[in-house]
C-alpha cells in the first residue's frame, strides 16, 4: 500500500505548490502586485478601472485551484498593453487548467488503485487471521493425538518393568547355549577330553528348560481386541456357539446354542465351513433346559447351568450322559445377579489356560463378582477370589491366562474395563475398546487355542481376535 500513498501525496503537494504560483504570481503578470487581497467570506468591492484583478485564490476539496478575478472595464482599444497582457494570461491558465485536469485525472487513477489495494490488504489480513487459527487447530488436533498415543502406551510401562527382568533370563539362555558349543567343539577336536554322559545331561537339562520358557509364553496379557469378524448370520437375538480348546488340531467340531432358556437341543458340524453352510453332523437332545448363554465346551464335555438353579451340569457328547453335577454355593441364579441384558445370565462357566471356571455374584459378596476355579471331572470348588466389581453392572466377561476382563456393558461402546488377576489377588481398571458392530452382545468367551474371542452378536456369530503381551516367568515365579 506504501507506493500508490506515496504518489498520492506527491501529486496533492504538486497541486499546493501551484495553487500558491497561482496566487503570488498572478497579479504581477496582470501589473497588480500591489492590490490589497481579502480572503474573508465577504467580498470588498473593488472598482475595476485600471485592470484586471486577482481577488482569491484557493483548493477546493477535490484539490484542484480556484481562482477569482474581477474583470476591468470594456475598454475599445482592443490591442494596447493591457489587452495583450490579458491575451498571455489567458493562455497561461489555460496551460495550467489543463495540466491541473491532466494531474487531476491522474489523482483520481491513483486514488482508485489505492481503494483497490486496500481492499486486497484487507482480503490478505483475514486469510493471515483464518490461516493463523487453522494453525491453531491443527496443533490441537496432532497434540491430542500424541496424548492418546501416550495413554494407550501407559500399560506398557509396568509390563516392560518385568521384561527387563526376563531379558536377563534370555542372557542367561544365550551364555549357557554358547558354552555348550564351545565344549562341542571342543569334543570334535578332542574327543574323550571330558565326560560325555555329563555333557549329554547339561544338554538334556538346557532343553528342557528352553521347553518351560516356550510353554509360559501361551500366557500374556490382554493388550487389544480387534474385529469382528462375521462368521454366520442366524438365530435368536441371544444365544452361544463355541469350539473346544483341548480338542485336536485336526478336531475343528462347532457346538451351537441357541436361546437362553427354554431349550435343550445342542447342534454340533464337523468344521467353521460345515457350520457356515449349516451341515449338521449331530444333535443332542440334553436330559435338561439351560439358563443363559454361558456355556462352555472343554476337553470333550459341555459345562452348562441348570435351568432355574445355581447346578452345573457336566454332559459328555461321546456317551451322551451326565458324568457330574454339582451345586455353585450361594451362587444367584434365575436373574437375582445376572449380566446388564439380563438372560439368566447369572452363572458364567468359561475356560483358558489354566483350567476350568466360574463367574458369579452371592449376597455374602453384597452382588459382587466371585470367581471359582473348578474341577474340571467333579465340579468342586477348589479355589474362590471375591471381587468388588458389581455383577449386575457387567456387559460381559472372560478369562485369559487366570485374569478375569469385564466388559462396562454389552451396547455400542463397550470395552474392557476391569480386570481381575487371580495369581495376585489384585485388580484394575483398564480401556480396551472393541468393535460392537451390531449393538448387542449376549455371549463373549475367550478360546485358548484359537487365541480368539466368540460372540453371538445379535444373531450374529462373530469372532475377534486378541493381542497379549508375553512375558517369560523367571524360575522364582510360581
């Protein structure tokens, strides 16, 4: 904007200074320097007899000179000194006239670029302001996402505590493993320099540790759920479907389970491929109606609760017959403590690494969650953790590796939000969301050999899948 302002302000001083011409030099061309000049707002009448005179001379608002001149009398001698004087004059401001039209006209050009510029200057400092603010939001859009990405690094921090721990034990593997070879080699150049038996059962001794190591890392813990995917479509609203995590890995067999009450017919394919084309390979007819959708199959038997009581039945599909069956002490049942979509959802019997289990609320634990561990031939209770979690206001639950995760509902926007730890008899709060694609969980169970979660979703058949932290227990862990 500086330039055209520049030009502006050379071309009214330009104006000024010959307005001022004007008015100084004027009357001597004319012979009347000497005339008395008012410039006041009345008028002082001048008799024109000698000539013409100058009367005021000014601006007006525009910038441009005005002049006011008395004219002298009508004299008949057109060609004596004075008409000649006037002739010149006249051309003079004619002269002048129009190079104050010329600069006039150019003013004005100019003064146009300047609104223009302006306009523009004005357009640039608002984009500069929206650009600033964009800024603005920008840094608080990548700053919440780093703060998010910190949260979900946060439950890290005490897992890689023990990790250094158990890196130390991998070392100690690697050092142990190196001097071997050494020795090995040394047998190759040597042979009868040291003691084979003993060395064979240094080597035995290496291995079977290297075998524990391997066997604890099925175990972790639950760092994140993803999915679902979608397996089948069908059904009621509620129900369960599972597979069994000691079968075979050539035994693929599906168990289905629809309803949670009123039912007693089990559906079983030979394969997911069997049961996505709804093949049926058997159906079971069992001697009583189940409550809920907490069922479990483990090691070749189905583990349900009887209808309207806190019994656990243990049924076998080889032989068709109830091997055990057992009353949960002081368990609820029949919607005194069930999960928050209700069902008779009161007793959950589910399976992991470890063993056989149920999860359920008394009035001695004021309706909060109590966890059993339990045999898995005679149903007794062999061991109990009481919680503080409230049973009714569980979505869902599950156990991985002796930890028990609850689920804060069973709508759209659940996740993970307690856990229970049954090795140290502690709890915590946690936020592991996953996926409730179709609005509704009513089954959520964790299988240790697919290392995946089954869901009936609705009335649909979905499976998520599971990421765990491993950690490899030193000797000193029981």
């Amino acid at each position: 904007m500086s330039p055209p302002l520049l030009k502006l302000g050379a071309v009214l001083s330009t104006m000024a200074i010959i307005s001022n011409w004007m008015s100084q030099t004027l009357p001597s061309l004319v012979g009347l320097n000497t005339t008395r000049i008012t410039t006041s707002d009345t008028l002082t009448q001048i008799s024109p007899k000698e000539g013409w005179q100058v009367y005021s001379s000014a601006q007006d608002p525009d910038g441009r000179c005005i002049c006011t001149v008395v004219a002298p009398e009508q004299n008949l001698c057109s060609r004596d000194a004075k008409s000649r004087q006037l002739r010149q004059l006249l051309e003079k401001v004619q002269n002048m006239s129009q190079s104050i039209e010329v600069l006039n006209l150019r003013t004005q050009r100019d003064f146009q670029y300047v609104l223009k510029m302006e306009t523009q200057m004005k357009g640039l400092k608002a984009k500069f302001r929206q650009i600033e603010d964009d800024r603005k939001t920008l840094m608080t859009k990548h700053f919440q996402e780093l703060k998010e990405k910190m949260d979900e690094l946060l439950p890290l921090i005490p897992v890689l505590e023990q990790y250094k721990t158990d890196a130390k034990l991998i070392i100690q593997f690697k050092e142990e493993i190196r001097n071997l070879s050494t020795v090995l080699t040394g047998i190759q150049e040597e042979i009868g320099a040291y003691d084979y038996e003993e060395l064979h059962q240094r080597v035995l001794s290496l291995e079977t540790r290297l075998r524990d190591c391997m066997k604890k890392l099925t175990c972790g813990k639950l760092m994140k759920i993803t999915g679902p995917i979608t397996v089948k479509i069908s059904g009621t609203r509620f129900g369960a479907w599972m597979t069994d995590p000691l079968a075979s890995e050539k035994n693929n067999r599906v168990w289905y389970m629809d309803s949670y009450t009123n039912n007693k017919i089990v559906r079983e394919y030979k394969s997911i491929a069997d049961f996505v084309s709804g093949a049926e390979s058997r159906t079971y007819n069992l001697p009583f109606k189940w409550a809920g959708t907490n069922h479990v199959v483990y090691n070749g038997s189905l583990y349900f609760n009887k209808y309207q009581s806190n019994i656990i039945i243990k049924y076998s599909f080889d032989t068709g017959r109830v091997l055990a069956q057992r009353s949960l002490e002081y368990a609820g049942f029949h919607n005194v403590y069930p999960y928050t979509w209700g069902g008779f959802s009161d007793i959950d019997l589910m399976a992991d690494e470890i063993g056989l289990w149920a999860v359920y609320a008394t009035n001695q634990n004021a309706g909060n969650i109590v966890i059993s561990q339990l045999n898995q031939d005679t149903l007794e209770v062999l061991k109990s953790w009481s919680t503080g979690y409230p049973k009714r206001s569980a979505g869902e639950s599950f156990m991985i590796c002796g930890t028990l995760y609850v689920t804060n509902s069973h709508l759209t926007g659940a996740k993970v939000y307690y856990s229970y730890s049954t090795k140290t008899s502690t709890y915590e709060y946690t936020d592991i969301p996953f996926h409730n694609q179709y609005f509704h969980i009513s089954m959520l169970d964790y299988n240790a050999r697919d290392r995946a979660l089954y869901a009936w979703n609705n009335g649909h058949q979905v499976l998520f899948n599971v990421t765990l932290f491993h950690v490899i227990k030193t000797e000193d862990d029981t």
